[in-house]
C-alpha cells in the first residue's frame, strides 16, 4: 500500500512540475475546442501522465524522471503545432 | 452461468455507448465536418433519407479516431496492463488524431473518462467485457442500418443543443 | 471459448458479408470502419500482453488514416468528373 502511494506522489509532482513550466514559458491559458495550437493545460497533462506511465512500465519511477517529463512535456505542448501541423487543404 | 455472462455484456456495452456519444457530441461532432472526407459520407446519408448531423456524426468516426476509438483502446490497455494503461491509451490516440488533421480533444478525453468509468466498475464488470460492448455499441452505429441511426444521433444532437 | 470472442466473431462475419453485397462505394467506408473495431479487438484478445495492445493499436491508427484518404478521393473525383458514389 505504501509503494502505491508513492506512484501516485510521482505522477502528481510530475503533473505539477509540467503546469508550472508552463506557466514559466508562457503557453496560453484560453482553451480553444476549433485550433490546433497547444494551450496550458490540453496536450500537457495527457502527455506528462502518459511518459510517467510508459517509464513506470519500462524502467520504474524515480524523481529525476518525474522532473526531466515535467521539464519536456510543456516544451512539446508549444510547439505541437510545428511538430504535428494541421493542413489547410484537408479541412473543410 | 452463461445468463451473468451475458448481462455483463449488454451493460458493458450500454456504458461505452453512452460514454462516446456524449463526448463525441460535446466536443462538436455533429456540428460541422472536420476533414472534407466526412462531407462526402454526410451528404450521402442524406441522400438516402438520413439526417445529415447524424451522417457528419458518422464520416467524423470513419476519418479520425475519436472518442469511439478512445473508448476502445482504453478498454484494451485497461485489459493488458490495468489503470496505467489508459493513460497510455491517452497519450497515442492523441498522437494518432493529430496524424488524421483533428485538434484531438474528443479522441483523449473520450479515453480518459472510459478509464474512469472502467476503474468506477472494475469490481462488478472485467475489462474483457468493455472490448466487446464496444464492438456491439459501434455495430448499432455503422453497420446495423444507417438511416434510423444518424435520425437518433441528429435527435439527440438537437435534444443537447449542441448543432 | 468465450462468449466476448465469440460474439465479436459472429458480428464481424456479418459486417463482412454486408460490405459484400452493398452496392455505394460510400457505404461500404461505414462498414469497413465497423470491421477495423472488430479486428482491432480481436487482435487483443488472442494475444494478451503489452505488445499485443501495441499491434492493435497501431493496426487501428493505419487503417483510419487509409480510410480518411479514400474518403477525401472520393470527394475530391466528385468535383472533377460525375461518378456514382
């Protein structure tokens, strides 16, 4: 029971650290259902929850990785756009 | 012993079909189409006497996994790996409807709340029977009869006030 | 066997004898996608481990990208030539 909690203590410091990495960098907060640019909280918290728990599943937790995917994930929520862009031919 | 197994089932499945019509219709599907390949489906629902939100409801599904999708992948990594899976679940679908031209809020959210509602049930229905309430949710969509589905899928739109 | 892979089975033998005897070419993209759930589900459920869940999930992703370009062409040979869809 208590190394369960203590997953659970790495997935919300990692949450955390990425929302204020993102605050720091400056991501916009107004949430847009029709763009394709990343905002505050769309891509970043799904991301950050996603690597923690493909790195519980391959290596195992520790808090150098809880940081470094709270360092990577709001970086990739800024430029998702360039990353994975939305073309104007195939919209209607 | 075969009844308990069916009942599951059945209730599964009810479950996954209320879980992604109401995300799906939430996040706009309906609305308009996304991609000019669900216009084509759309305008054809419609010439056979369909509704044509329903018929953009149904192109949407076809062009891009959404929250249908979501729903079903996060059942199958709930079934292999437990409640770390559907964030993982999460994570490729996002990347999935960005690679199909789609913002991809309906596809992740969609496989959030299914994890939710999976951990929400997982004493009473196995996660085994979420992958094939799936399957029969979606067949009484696509593959059952398209006209009496896209006029209760437009209905329901219109009751939600989301077109 | 079970009743979840035998009743993903039976609905998957139906849905492909429907795309053979429907006649759209827009119709049978609907029931196409209902058959890529049954597989992607199927795919699960014979091989249970991580990378199985892996395989199906990319079999799904592949399948809806090819399916969302032969919709496009679709709509995109309607604007230049009259075909029946």
């Amino acid at each position: 029971m208590v190394i369960f909690m203590m997953d659970i203590y790495y997935y919300v410091i990692s949450v955390m650290v990425s929302v204020v990495m993102g605050l720091i960098i400056k991501l916009p907060l107004k949430l847009d259902k029709e763009s394709f640019e990343g905002n505050l909280f769309f891509p970043t918290i799904f991301i950050a929850l996603g690597l923690t728990s493909i790195v519980e599943f391959l290596f195992g937790l520790n808090i150098i990785f809880s940081l470094f995917i709270g360092l990577i994930s709001p970086i990739f929520s800024k430029y998702v756009n360039i990353i994975f862009p939305g073309v104007e031919y195939g919209s209607y | 012993m075969e009844v308990i197994e069916l009942i599951k089932l059945i209730s599964a499945s009810i479950i996954c079909w209320i879980n992604f019509v109401i995300v799906d219709i939430y996040f706009g599907l309906p609305k308009k189409p996304g991609v000019s390949g669900a216009e084509v489906i759309g305008s054809k629902i419609e010439k056979i006497g369909g509704n044509i939100n329903g018929g953009y409801f149904m192109g949407n599904i076809v062009c891009s996994p959404d929250a249908s999708a979501g729903t079903l992948m996060a059942s199958i990594f709930y079934y292999v790996m437990g409640v770390k899976g559907g964030l993982i679940a999460s994570m490729l679908i996002f990347i999935g409807n960005r690679l199909c031209n789609d913002p991809g809020y309906a596809g992740s959210i969609g496989a959030i709340t299914a994890t939710i509602l999976m951990y929400a049930f997982s004493g009473l229905i196995e996660p085994k029977y979420f992958i094939g309430g799936m399957v029969i949710a979606i067949f009484t969509i696509q593959g059952l009869y398209h006209v009496w589905a896209s006029k209760l899928l437009g209905n329901l739109a219109k009751k939600l006030r989301m077109i | 066997m079970d009743i979840v892979m035998l009743s993903v089975g039976i609905l998957s033998v139906i849905t492909g004898f429907r795309i053979i005897l429907s006649r759209s070419k827009t119709q049978k993209m609907l029931y196409v996608c209902c058959l890529n759930f049954c597989v992607a589900a199927l795919i699960v459920l014979y091989i249970k481990s991580p990378m199985g869940a892996i395989a199906s999930i990319a079999y799904f992703i592949g399948s809806t990208i090819s399916s969302n370009a032969i919709a496009h062409t679709i709509g995109e040979m309607k604007k230049i030539k009259d075909i029946k869809d």
